[in-house]
C-alpha cells in the first residue's frame, strides 16, 4: 500500500496525523517537519509535488496551505485540509484554492480522519454499481427481485443490499438473516460524518451470499445524510450495491433513485398494474435510466413497455415453490435456471453494461 502524505510543519498535529495513521493501520509520509516546505533546497519542492500527484490520500496541515498554494500543484481527488479547530484565518480560502475536498478540524473529525486512511485499503475499486429496485404496485415482488438481484450478483463478488423500505417485508427476513449479529439502520441512521467502506462491508449481517443492511424491528425515520453516506460507503466497498426502495418515493429515497446507475420497476402486466407503474415512472426524475422487469406470464412485453414508458429488461415468470424457499430461509434463488435467477442476470448485464436495454 503506498503511504498517505502529511504536509504539516506542526509538531502536534504531526504527532496527532501519525497516531490516527497507526490506528488506521496505514503507512504515513511527513513532509515539512522543519517549518519548510523545501527544507533541502528547490529539489524538495519537485519531491512535494511528485509525492502530492502519486499518494493515495493527502493532508495538508492548514499553516501550510498558503505555501501549497504558491506552488500550483495539479489538482486531484483526495486532500484534506486538517487543523486544530478553531480553523485559522484563510483556512477555507486556501482549501478551495487547493482543491480541498474538506476542512477537518482536529480533534472533532479524528474519527472521520481515520475512517479516510482506513479505506485506503480499498484504493482502486472504484465505486460499485448501483442498482434501484422499486415496485409499480403493491405487491409486485420487488424486495423479492431485489434480494435475487443480490444473491446471484455475490456470485461474481461483494454485494450490499441495502433497505430502504421501512413498511416493506424486510430483505433480511427474505434472505434469512433477521437472526444475524451485525450492524442495522438503528446505528446508522443518525450517524454524521465519513463511513469507513471496509467498516461497513464487515459490520452489516451477511451469510454465504450477500450483506445486508437492514431496520430493526421497530425502524426509526432515516437522516438523507446518513443514508447519503452509507450508500457513498457501499460502492466504495461493494462491486454491486443493490437498493430495496419504498413504493412511495420522497425524501431520500428520491435521492437515492436518482443516483442509480439502473432502476428497476417491476410490473404486474394487469391494468391497475400497468396504470400503476406510469403513473410511478411519470414521478421518477430521469426515467431513462428505467427498465421494467414485468412479473407473470400472458403479457406482451412490447405492448407493457408501450404502456408504462420504459424498456423491459426480463420477463419474470412466477418461481414455483417460492414461498415454501422463503419459509425455510433458503432465499428466493436456488437454482441458476430458476425464472428470477435468469431476470436477475438480465438485469445485472443491463445495469454493468454487459447486456442491452431493450424491449
């Protein structure tokens, strides 16, 4: 792992970077130590700016952005003003001349300082797909679809299930999971600051296939900044991040819809179905990113994607033996030629890029 870059010509606040550093389990090079920038002539200003374009995370100590900012160096993702709070004069301006994409002032964020170096691990992921799941009407099968979509996209590498259907039927009762130890909405609903990817991938309850992050029994109102951050944290952590979204949209989960790289409206090819899912679809924002997965058989896909708006992306015939699965806790997916394993991998090769969206 190559080592973040502290430039701090504090003492403390280098002693103080360091300690969250070696909390973090991270390595950590300190520049700047004698109180100049270049302290071993004009080659150390050449060094500054090599380390500031190749380290993976860079903080900047706020006595000495001015000096940074004379420099000009590229800007670039990842740095982080720091300083003792209260933040000096020009803190805030030099931070936007740097690029900054923070100002953290010490001690107050030292947990979201450690939270940043601690996802250093995840360095070159990249963020995860996110794939919206919503139904067109009440009963529709979405939080079943939504917990397919994940069973079989863990196949291919770590997936997140996130709920955000707090009258829903719940994805861990779906997958089995209810009775697991780990983390759910009631700790993160009202959390504040940087969510560790990695902290949030080994918390959350999970089996053999996918996490899930999930309410308690009795769910509690949801902050949009929690659910923001948490979603921020499962694509950074997640190849795929699958979302289970109420019916009724508003508030964050119009947000997170929003931010999908795909959403799924499922369809009940009826005429209260159909009239159903327009209506929901005319509500959505950018209803390009739509594709229908139409539940049943009988219907013609062409003349229910007509009707709704959207392209349909799977037929999905109704699973035989599905409630009996989900009764023993065995999941909605059992086998790979099952009807909603086959729309869940339409649907996943549309929402990667490995498939087409067509009607």
């Amino acid at each position: 792992m190559d080592p973040a870059l502290a430039l701090t010509s504090d003492p403390l606040l280098a002693d103080e970077l360091g300690r969250l550093a070696a909390a973090a389990g991270v390595p950590l090079r300190l520049v700047g130590g004698d109180g100049s920038l270049d302290g071993d002539g004009s080659g150390g200003q050449d060094r500054v700016l090599a380390a500031w374009s190749t380290a993976p995370l860079v903080l900047v100590g706020a006595e000495r952005a001015a000096e940074l900012v004379a420099l000009a160096p590229a800007r670039r993702p990842g740095v982080l003003l720091v300083c003792w709070s209260p933040p000096p004069d020009g803190a805030f301006r030099d931070a936007l001349l740097l690029g900054a994409e923070r100002v953290l002032e010490l001690p107050a964020a030292a947990d979201w300082v450690t939270e940043a170096l601690t996802d250093l691990g995840e360095a070159g992921r990249g963020d995860g797909t996110l794939l919206g799941v919503l139904g067109g009407s009440g009963g529709a099968g979405a939080t079943t679809l939504a917990c397919a979509l994940a069973q079989v996209a863990a196949g291919s590498g770590p997936t997140l299930l996130v709920d955000l259907d707090p009258l829903g039927p719940g994805c861990e009762r779906v997958l089995a999971l209810d009775g697991h130890p780990g983390v759910r909405w009631d700790s993160l609903g009202r959390a504040s600051g940087r969510l560790s990817a990695r902290a949030l991938r080994e918390a959350v309850p999970r089996g053999d296939g996918p996490g899930v992050l999930g309410f308690t029994a009795h769910p509690a109102p949801l902050e949009a900044s929690a659910v923001r951050e948490a979603l921020s944290a499962a694509r950074r952590g997640h190849d795929t991040v699958v979302v289970d979204l109420p019916r009724a949209g508003g508030g964050s989960a119009d947000e997170t819809l929003a931010r999908c790289d795909l959403a799924v409206l499922v369809v009940v090819p009826s005429l209260a179905g159909v009239t159903a899912a327009a209506r929901r679809l005319a509500s959505v924002a950018d209803p390009s990113r739509v594709g229908l997965v139409v539940r049943g058989r009988g219907a013609d896909p062409a003349r229910v994607s007509d009707l709704v708006g959207a392209p349909v992306l799977a037929v999905m015939p109704d699973q035989r033996g599905l409630d009996e699965a989900l009764d023993l806790g065995l999941g909605p997916v059992r086998s790979r030629r099952s009807p909603l394993a086959r729309a869940a991998r339409a649907v996943l090769g549309a929402g990667t890029g490995q498939g087409s969206v067509a009607a």
